[in-house]
C-alpha cells in the first residue's frame, strides 16, 4: 500500500482540503492550533513549579504558576488570532524548466490595521517568512517544490504562525486553484547545422554578416576571417582566440526536427535536447522552427515563438501515449 | 411611491439618440448604449467581429445622430500613414507647400479593419486619437472637437492582419463585439431591406455643443468612497488574478471608473452604482487583460469570473 | 519507507538560528531573575555567574565564537563539585537553585539555536519561582512582575518580534501579561488548594526564621528587641484593650539552670481559668518562626480547633509554623488562673540551682523573716526595684556565673529579663512558686487599617507568682523600674541613646506615618494573598454559594471560570470589526431576512443593490416594490453624494421602516 498517498488522502478529509479559486480568507473554522515543543516544555515547567509552590507554601509561587498559565492561554488566543482573517491569494507563477525553482507570487491582506508577524509560508520547497505591517498589502515570492515538465497543478501551501510567544503553532492550509507551465530541462548539445537562406530583398532582413555585435570565443567552424586577431594579441595564450560575431536577424534558419535527434535517446531526453536547442537557438537569433511527431511549428523568433515552441515541448506527448 | 435615488431620465437628447439608435439598430440595445458611453465619456472604441454585422451602420448612425461629421477610412496593408494624416503639396501659384488634410480631420471616424495596416500606419492614427493633434512635416494641427474614433477589427486569425499591440488596444477604451442579429431582428432587417437609407435619412438629435454639455454632466456624476473602493479592488483583484499575465492599469482604471460615470448617466443617475461598474467592465476589461497561458486574450466569460471573485466593500 | 507525518516536516516555522540581537535580551533577563539570588547563594557562586555572563556579553560585542564544548563541560563540572562540597547534597532547595543559576550562566555560552533561548527563558520562568522560598513580600512580587514581562518580551523578539522596537516588544508583552492577570485571579481563587508539604521538606527549608526561642538568657531578648520585624498583626472585633493590658503570651519557663531558663515537659491537664471580665475576640496573624507556640493574649479562653492550650495557658499549635498563618482566639483580661494547681507544678515552681546566686538567697530569707506572706513578699520584692537604683536598659553588663546576685547588688542595670529573673529567683528562694513568662507586650495601632502591629522589638518577659486562693497571678516587675515601657512602649522607656532599629522610634512622626501605611500595605498582602489558605478559599467559595467546596465543583467552577475567561479574550481580541456606517447595518439585516426567505435568494458578495433588489422582486413579485424601494433607498445612502443630515436621517428611517414591514416568511 501506498502510504503517502493514503496519508494525502486521509490529510484531505481531515483539513477538508479543496483548490480554491480567487482569494481566500482565514475563517475560524480554516486555522488549526496545537502547541509546539516549547509548549509543552512551557507546560511541564509550569507542572513542576506548580508542585514546587504546593511543596513549599508559596502563595506567591502559586500566582506565579497561574499568572504563566493564564499566559500560555492568552498566547494561544494571540497566535490563533495573527492568522484569523487573513487573505491569501495565488499570483502567477512564471514558467520553469524542470528541476528549476519555480517561485509562486502569493498576495497577502488583512481586514485589519494590526499588523501579522513572523508568518511562515510553506509550499513545500522550504518555509519563507511574510510580515503585514504596512497598510497594503504584501506579496511573497514562495519556492515551489520541482516538477517533471507540463501543467502542474499548484501545491498544497501552509501558513503558519507561532507568533507572539512559541508555545502555539497555528496553521492553515491553502490549495490554490491554479496550474503552473514546466518545461523540460534543457539539455546543452551543438546545434544541428544552420541552412543560410538566401536573402530576399526583404526589408527586415538585414545581412547577419554585417552588424558587428561583439566578440565570442573561436569555435572550430568559424571562418578565418571573423577572428579578432587585435583583440587575440592582448589576450593571454592560453585563451581561445576571440572571434568576431556578427548579428543580423533572420540571416540564418534552422529546423529542430524530432527526427535530427541523436538515435538511442528516449522521450524525455529527446524533448530536453530540444529545449536545449531552441534556447541555443534563441540566444544566437536564429530563424528557427519545431517538429515532432504530429506538431509542426512554423519558423520564426522572439519572445513569444520561443514560449510557443518550449509550451509545445512541455505538454507534447508521443502519439498514443498518456497525457504527461 | 417615488423612488428617492435620482432616477430622473438622461438628457432628453440623449434619450432621443437612444431610442432613434434602436430603431435603426436591431436588437443590439446594449451595445449601442455601450458605444454611446463610451463618447459620453470622450473615448473611443473599438468594435471586433466580422464583416457585415452593422459595424459601419452603428458608427455611422451614431454620428447622423449627433450631428458630428463623418469620414471613413478603409485600412489597407499598402497605406501609408500621410493618407489618413494628410499631406503637404507644392502649390505653384503660392510657391508655398499648401497642407491638405486627410481623413481623419473629422469628428467621427470610423477607422475600418484597423488591423490590415501596417503597425506604422496605425500608429499614426493612434497617436492622433490620444493626442487629439496631427504632427505632420513639424506643424501641429488640432483635430477638431469632439473626437470619436471608431475602429474595427477583424478576428485576429484572419489571414494578413497585423494585430494591434497591447499598448495601443488600451487607447481603446471599450471594446465590443457586436455579434449576431438574434432571430427576430434579423426577421426584422430582412423586411425592412437594408439599413443604408435609414441611416442617410437620420436627422441629428443634438449639436456638438449640446454634446459637450452632456459630456460635462457625466464628468459630474457622483462616484462615492465605497465605489472607488469597488474600482480599486477589481483592478486589484485583475492584477493579482493567475489566469492573466499582467492586471489592468492605473490609467485603465480611470477609464473603468469614467465609463461608468457615463452609463450611470445613460440610467438617469447621478451616482455610480456598483451595478454600473459591472456593466461596462466585460467591455472595458477584456482587451486589456492577456492571458498567461497562450496568446489572445480574456474573454468575457472570464472576465466576468473574476468580477464575481470581489465582493463589494 | 517513504513516509512521514504530514506535519512533521513544517514543524519549524522559523529558521532555527538564534537571532544575533536577542541576545543582550537573554542577557538582561539572567540577570533579572539570577541576580537577587546572589543575596542568598554562596560568593564563589556569584563570582562564577556573573564572570560567565560578562564573558557572554564579551563574545557577543565582539561577535566572536562561542567557546568550545570540553571547556564548558570543564566549568560545569566544577561548579558542580563545588556546590556538593558547598551544600553536601545537590537535591536540596538551596543547593536546587545554586543548580538552576548555574544552568542558567552555562546554557548562555551555549546558544546556538533559537530553542536554546527557549530554554534559557523556561529556566529563566522557573528561577523566578525560587525567589519567593526567601521573601513573598509586595517588593519581590512586583519585581517577579516585571521580570517576568522581560522575559516575555524576550520570548516574543524570539519569535519573530526581533526587528521592532524594544519599548515595542515590552509593550506588547505587558498587554499578554495583563490579559493573563484575570486568569490568575481565577485560578488563584478556584484552584483547589493543597496545603503543602508533598513530600518531605530538605531540612534547610525554614532556616532562619526570628522569633523567640524556647529558652531564656540574659541578653537574649535585648538581641530580638534590635530587630524591628513583625511578630504578628492582631484585628480586635471591637474596642482594643488599653496597652498596659496587651500581654501576649508566649513560652512559659519554669527550669532554672546556669543562668538560663527553661521550659520543661510537664503531662497535659486542662487549665481552670475563671473569667472576671468580658471577653476579648480577635484574630492574629503570625508571622512563621519554625516554633509550635502561637501568641494569645493573656489568658485565652477559646482557642482554634486545631491548636491546644497547655496547663500553663500557653498555646501550641500542631507543627510548627512554617508560613504565615492566622487564627482566632477569644481572652479574658481578668481571671483565676488554676487556684488548684498540681503539686508537681507548684514543686517545680520552687526549683533553684543549688550554690548559686547565695546573696539573693540571703535577701529573701530575710524578706521572709520579716513577712512570710507571699503577698507581701511580693510587695516587698516589686518595692525593692522601684526604690533602689535600678536601671531599665539595653546595655545591661554581662553577668557571672552568680547572674543574679551581680545584678541585684552590683550592676543594677538591665533589661525586662533581667528584672522578671531576679524576681523569679528572689521569689522561689523566699518560697513563693513563681516562673517566668515570655510573649510581646503591647503593640501599635496601625491607623492605616486599624490593626495592631506587634514587632519583635515588643518582646517581653515578665513573671508569674502562685498565691494560695488567687492562683497564679501576673507580676512585671519591669512596670515598677519603669513604668514608661509598660504605658508607652520600649522606645519611650529607654534612655534616647539606646539604640533601637530607626522605625521603632516614635519621634519621627512622618517616618512613623509611612512605616504605618507600608505596613498596612504589607498587612492587607498578608491577609489577602499570602494568607489564600485553603480554610480561607473554602470560607470564600461557601460565601460565594459553594456550599460544599470539593475538588470536584471547585474544578467545574474553575473550568467554568477559565472557559468564559477565554471567551471574552477572543470575542474581545476577534471580535473587533469596523464599525459599519448604519445603512449597511441596515441594508445587511435585510439580505440576512431576504436570505431567510429563500436559500437561493442570498445576495451574492459581488451583487449590487439595485441588481439584488430586481432579482428578489423577479423572484417574489409581491415583495418587488418592498424591495426595489429598500435597494433605491440604500444605494442612494450609500453611493449618493452627501446628504445633509436631516436628509440622510429621514432616508435612514425610511430605509429601516421598510425593512421592518418584510415578511419574515416567504409569502404564498
């Protein structure tokens, strides 16, 4: 048997766990308190001073004894009430490629000028601390634990709180509604070999053997002529020789074909190859189009082919096979 | 018993633009009523569906009615931006460069499929509509008043269009989509014969002043703290919302809050009620809002979904 | 197995280091509740705690590295050697707190983690306790008081409050303390009293309790008299006798051996007392002094259950007095005391040790040569030290081994137990059966509260003579050297040079003054918090209706008391919502009725008025008008422009007469 899962289960009955949409507020009913350990160090402590005070006749010991009980007790009122009312909701969370942190940006508020302290977010990934004390409201920047790529929905997240005195742990649990995009891993491996297009007269298109953008370390298929034989004689020995990199936009194309990868590797290898090659292919500016097994996108660059082509490898599957 | 709210009727002109506005428009009450907001509340707007729905009809009723001026212009890919700005000629007999002015020198314009110009060209037209100037060969030139702007749009994936930018859509400040006739107006426009002469035979309602008086009332509509409140939190609330990439804007919330003023006015109030707000918020709201996850953006579905997740202060 | 409780994972909701800045707090509060002990513990002690603190402060100034484990380990178990070798044990209550001090100084130079401050405040909490085994006085109360906010406020800078202001922080942990002082006040009234010990006490438990002792020296009551203390407090139900009649008696000595008296055991018998006056009722507060005797005026009549009264009229009560305890008694200042007395009491009455002290003996054979009747030899006695230069003081000449001959013809200078001595022996030696009593003589009102304050200095010690038909009769033979400390007291009665602690003086008027009302102060704590017995809390409890207080109701009670505590904290510190403007009062009353009437005719949080009101008008026409009036009413208060007040007044009664007509049913 499965006893994660079936504590996952059990965990979701018991907190009455569901996504939730929009913003949530801490009712009564949502906040959980139980001491902590030096609650129940304060308790014993309080136990045995209390035998103490009785052993010896102490009136002032007893007061003592009751004046920490009736701390302990406002301290649990304390604690319970730096959670009650407060806000939470889910921002965004920027996509990732797997194995990266993802960070969800939660929004906090609160109906009310008392300010919250010490207010521990935890989506898994390491708890971060959140205070309210200005007027407005605050945003958190929260670790998300890693994922294998695709949708993921968004994880269980707890808030809690042991402020003011550490004898009370109170926690709330939070399931947002809301799915965040991972994209494979990227593999670094050479790009498969650019086919120049002639150029077309066409007005954007500049010559990519023009524009002068700065100087990168020589590769081995570099022309001759592109080396910065100046700059390589200020240079220690030891370095690769400068070349000269010259950028133009579209001068060269390239398709990164499900077909070009190298024979042996299995799905989720395949698909980081690819994500390794449209970043590459990205930073060098490059013309570049995506196809697999029933998807063909079409050439292009920027921002948002990039998204597109890195979205297409996050949620591709092989045809006949489970969603990932 | 009367009603204490101040439910008194809109300017009778005004009115009687609603009402003349119907009659040639079929079934489409709310948009038209969308649309005059929108002038009342000295915006412009933008009209997104497909060929042959009344597009051009509602612009070019709603300026018979006014009494305003009306050119259009039909947006091509090969236009360049001096056709609709207008351009300096070499007059002879002057020796002197003589301005002849373009199209939009108008007081309503209907800027037709938008989107097959080349982003150059509509920049032009956009920079006009906010400055309410042309800047041409160093001159600058008002544009006369008022100023109204109607543009449609094609559905972005048509073929050869260029979609406006994120940062000129929120020029726009509502954004409509006229639709079907339902089946009784269509039954309607069918027998009656085409709208073309009922608009020619449209006789205006108001003059242009009487226009800028109406606009100046609804500046003066009455926008309480727990409205601006209400404002506050659905921007708030827009910006915070997953599902988008980014919120609404501060200068989108001044237009939320002035289209309201306008349709609270189009009610006869001179308050803003939340109910206001509400009505023009899929209009106002959808084209500013992109999705995070793929492109496009919010439909009204959606839109009104996150309307529902902000309660009222 | 890949498994672990769900919550075992986010346990620690704050990063564990400590943080840097708390700790001159953690500092400030060793000292606080570590300090007074130094009062009481051994110097070397002291030293070690202190140079270890100072060492801490050292290290965390210039941010350098905690010193390594072994030497700590080093340090500890020395001082651990040394406190056996101080105390002997390592379980007793002295040595028990030296223990706590130590642990306290030690885990300083241990705090890595921010749990090791939490344990450095638990202990902190608990050292706070151990003060009271020294003083239960108002002082030490209120400096536990702040002492303990310190500590609190420390707890809070350790989690989470370490960037606010300190005032802040004290702030906040006072308003905790002062909540938690109505659930003390409870617990303290309700809580079932145990009267203590649990076990057995270590023997040093009661040391140094003053008092008088069992025995009597010469010098011995002018030691006690220097000592300014409260004896016990007395409330008198009625008029208090004149001071010349206060004789509190104490132990009553009767063995006479190298010039110390003592008390020997004698069977018990019931004492016959005849009254020949009203009786005295009142109530006393006895200060502990590790003795059984209690201190009655003379002669009681009626004693406290618990406590007995001997043949010698001398009360004694089970144990001895450990704590501050209280009781009742009822006197007569006039009686019969045993007019038949046992013959062993009277033999015993007559016992002198052989050889000594033959002038004095020589002098009352004389005296009885002269006049053999007790009666007057008593006289002659009492004559004999008025008229001869006798001197009442406290620097009385030590005295040899025949004390009372020195004194009666050489030094003639001395004290209440010099003078009650020498009459005792001058006494037994003419044949008269007399003894020594011991006990404080009068008091002083405290015009503050209207008690009477008897001090150690008001001890006393005065003589008994057996007369035939008169049983034994009260002589004070200090009354006829002088008068004074009998009428007025001992500071009228000695010479103005005589030392005397500076509050026993009754020149200073305004330092007078003051003592009263500080005493007052002192006496109300006594009666009222300190003397919180469990007679006491059954007294209170059955006048609060429990009439038969058990552990079992008094629990309920508490539990009771605890739980609306507790609820009033949260209603209190929960509860507090904005104040809603009165057209939303209103408005809210009519979508909680309007909901009443349908489940889905709830107005959802995004509905506007207007919008609400048609829906509900759609769904239940009659109401429709009803309805869309109270929407029109309410968004034009709400979101109309300002009205002028006799407007908005009329709306807003217009609005709530409209709500009160809705049905409260959903109509057929």
């Amino acid at each position: 048997m499965d006893l994660r899962a079936q504590a996952q289960r059990w965990q979701r009955w018991l907190f009455r766990l569901q996504p939730e949409g929009g913003a949530v507020r801490l009712e009564r009913r949502r906040i959980y308190i139980l001491p902590t350990r030096s609650g129940l160090l304060y308790a014993l402590a309080l136990v045995v001073m209390l035998l103490g005070a009785i052993n010896y006749d102490l009136a002032l010991g007893h007061a003592l004894v009751f004046l920490l009980a009736g701390l302990g007790l406002v301290a649990m009122v304390h604690t319970f009430r730096n959670l009650l009312g407060l806000g939470l909701q889910a921002g965004t969370v920027a996509p990732v490629f797997a194995g990266e942190q993802a960070r969800l940006t939660l929004h906090l508020d609160r109906p009310d000028p008392r300010p919250r302290r010490a207010l521990a977010l935890d989506a898994g990934a390491g708890p971060i601390l959140a205070e309210l004390e200005l007027p407005d409201s605050s945003s958190v920047s929260l670790p998300l634990p890693p994922q294998p790529r695709g949708y993921r929905p968004l994880p269980r997240l707890t808030v809690a709180s042991v402020y003011p005195l550490g004898l009370f742990r109170a926690w709330a649990y939070f399931l947002p509604a809301a799915r965040h995009l991972v994209y494979p891993a990227p593999l670094s491996s050479p790009l498969p070999r650019a086919r120049s297009v002639p150029q077309a007269g066409d007005s954007r298109g500049g010559n990519g053997q023009e524009d002068f953008a700065g100087l990168r370390p020589r590769q081995p298929a570099d022309p001759l002529r592109h080396i910065a034989w100046k700059a390589a004689a200020r240079e220690p020995a030891e370095r690769p020789l400068p070349v000269k990199h010259f950028a133009g936009g579209g001068a060269e194309e390239i398709r990164l074909d499900w077909q070009d990868l190298p024979s042996g590797c299995d799905v989720e290898q395949g698909l980081s190859l690819l994500t390794g090659w449209v970043l590459a292919a990205e930073a060098e500016g490059l013309s570049y189009g995506l196809q697999l097994p029933g998807v063909d996108i079409p050439r292009g660059s920027g921002p948002a082919h990039r998204q597109r082509c890195l979205e297409t490898l996050a949620l591709w599957s092989p045809p006949g096979a489970r969603q990932p | 018993m009367p009603l204490p709210a101040s439910q008194t009727s809109p300017g009778d002109g005004i009115a009687a633009v609603l009402d003349a506005a119907n009659r040639v428009i079929l079934g489409k009450d709310t948009q038209v009523r969308l649309a005059l907001a929108c002038l009342l509340a000295r915006g412009h707007l933008l009209i997104e569906d497909l060929p042959g729905v009344g597009k051009t009809t509602l612009a070019h009723t709603l300026a018979r009615l006014l009494g305003l001026d009306f050119q259009r212009i039909q947006f091509t890919s090969d236009m360049l931006p001096a056709d609709i700005l207008g351009v300096s000629i070499f007059d002879r007999e002057h020796a002197d460069f003589r301005f002849l002015p373009g199209p939009i020198f108008t007081q309503v314009v209907l800027a037709d499929e938008i989107n097959r110009a080349t982003p150059k060209t509509q920049s032009a037209l956009l920079e006009a509509m906010e400055e309410h100037q042309v800047t041409a060969e160093g001159i600058t030139r008002p544009l006369p008043e008022p100023f109204f702007v109607i543009a449609t749009q094609n559905p972005a994936h048509q073929v050869g269009t260029f979609p406006l930018p994120e940062s000129q859509l929120d020029r726009f400040l509502l954004r409509l989509e006229l639709g079907y006739p339902d089946s009784r107006a269509e039954r309607a426009l069918l027998e009656s014969g085409g709208r073309r002469s009922q608009v020619a035979a449209l006789t205006p309602c108001l003059t242009p002043p009487a226009l800028a008086g109406f606009q100046d009332e609804v500046e003066r509509v009455h926008a309480a703290p727990p409205l601006l409140d209400y404002v506050q939190a659905l921007v708030e609330a827009s910006r915070r919302a997953p599902a988008f990439r980014h919120g609404l804007s501060p200068r989108a919330a001044l237009a939320l809050l002035a289209v309201s003023r306008a349709w609270a006015y189009l009610a006869g109030r001179r308050q803003v009620l939340p109910e206001d707000v509400q009505a023009v918020w899929p209009a106002l709201a959808c084209h500013r809002l992109p999705l995070a996850q793929g492109s496009g953006h919010a439909s009204p579905e959606e839109a009104l979904a996150l309307l529902r997740g902000v309660a009222l202060p | 197995m890949n498994w672990r409780l769900p919550w075992r994972r986010q346990r620690r909701p704050l990063p564990s280091p400590l943080p840097h800045s708390v700790l001159p707090w953690l500092l400030l509060c060793a000292l606080a509740t570590a300090g007074p002990h130094t009062l009481h513990q051994p110097l070397w002690l002291t030293a070690i705690a202190g140079l270890v603190l100072a060492w801490r402060a050292w290290l965390w100034l210039r941010q350098l590295p905690l010193p390594p484990r072994w030497l700590l380990s080093l340090v500890s178990l020395g001082s651990l050697a040394a406190i056996v070798v101080e105390y002997r044990t390592l379980l007793g209550r002295d040595a028990g707190v030296s223990l706590l001090v130590l642990f306290l100084a030690l885990k300083l130079m241990e705090l890595r983690q921010r749990r090791d401050g939490v344990v450095v405040l638990m202990l902190g909490y608990f050292l706070l306790l151990t003060h009271y085994f020294h003083s239960q006085s108002i002082p030490t109360g209120l400096w536990m008081l702040l002492a303990l906010v310190l500590l609190t406020a420390t707890l809070l800078r350790l989690h989470g409050d370490d960037r606010a202001r300190p005032l802040a922080s004290l702030r906040y942990a006072g308003v905790l303390t002062l909540q938690a002082l109505p659930f003390m006040l409870v617990l303290y009234l309700l809580f079932p009293r145990i009267s203590g010990p649990l076990w057995g006490l270590p023997r040093d438990a009661h040391a140094g309790l003053s008092g008088l002792s069992e025995t009597m020296a010469p010098g011995s009551l002018a030691n006690l008299i220097q000592n300014g203390s409260i004896a016990f407090r007395v409330q008198f139900q009625g008029e208090t006798p004149p001071r010349a009649q206060l004789y509190w008696r104490g132990p009553v000595l009767d063995h006479f051996a190298d010039g110390v008296w003592r008390a020997r055991f004698l069977p018990h018998r019931k004492p016959q007392v005849e009254a020949r006056g009203p009786e005295v009722a009142y109530v006393t507060t006895l200060e502990p002094h590790n003795q059984r005797w209690l201190l009655a005026l003379d002669s009681p009549t009626a004693v406290p259950a618990e406590a007995s009264i001997g043949h010698d009229l001398q009360v004694l009560a089970p144990a001895p007095l450990t704590s501050r305890s209280r009781q009742a008694f009822r006197s007569v200042l006039d009686y019969r005391h045993n007019r038949q007395e046992q013959p062993l009491v009277l033999q015993r009455a007559l016992q002198l040790p052989a050889e000594r002290n033959p002038r004095t003996r020589e002098l009352a054979e004389q005296w009885r040569r002269a006049d053999p009747r007790p009666a007057s030899l008593v006289q002659r006695a009492l004559a004999h030290f008025r008229q001869e230069p006798f001197f009442y003081t406290l620097r009385a000449p030590l005295l040899g081994r025949d004390g009372v001959d020195e004194f009666l013809f050489a030094t003639r200078r001395g004290f209440c137990e010099h003078y009650a001595s020498a009459f005792v022996v001058l006494m037994r030696a003419a044949g008269v059966p007399a003894r020594v009593v011991t006990g404080y003589q009068g008091g002083d009102i405290n015009p503050v509260d209207g008690y009477l304050t008897v001090r150690q200095s008001d001890a006393h010690a005065w003589a008994e003579v057996w007369l035939e038909d008169q049983g034994w009769r009260r002589v004070d033979p200090t009354s006829a050297i002088s008068p004074a400390r009998i009428e007025a007291g001992i500071a009228a009665a000695l010479p103005d040079d005589e030392a005397l602690p500076l509050l026993a003086r009754v020149d200073l008027d305004w330092l007078v003054r003051l003592r009263h009302r500080w005493e007052a102060a002192n006496n109300a704590w006594n009666q009222w918090v300190l003397g919180y017995t469990p007679e006491r809390q059954r007294q209170l409890l059955s006048r609060l209706g429990l009439q038969q207080p058990d552990w079992r109701n008094m629990s309920a009670a508490l539990a009771a008391a605890c739980g609306l505590l507790l609820l009033l904290l949260t209603l209190w510190s929960l509860g507090r919502r904005p104040r809603l403007a009165p057209e939303e009062r209103l408005w809210q009353r009519f979508c909680r009725r309007s909901a009443r009437l349908a489940p889905d005719l709830a107005r959802a949080p995004w509905e506007g008025p207007l919008a609400y009101g048609r829906r509900l008008g759609e769904r239940l026409p009659t109401l429709a008008p009803q309805a869309e009036a109270i929407a029109g009413l309410y968004a034009t208060l709400r979101y109309g422009p300002p009205l002028a007040p006799r407007d908005r007044q009329q709306l807003l009664e217009r609005l709530a007469a409209c709500i009160r007509e809705l049905p409260s049913r959903r109509p057929s």
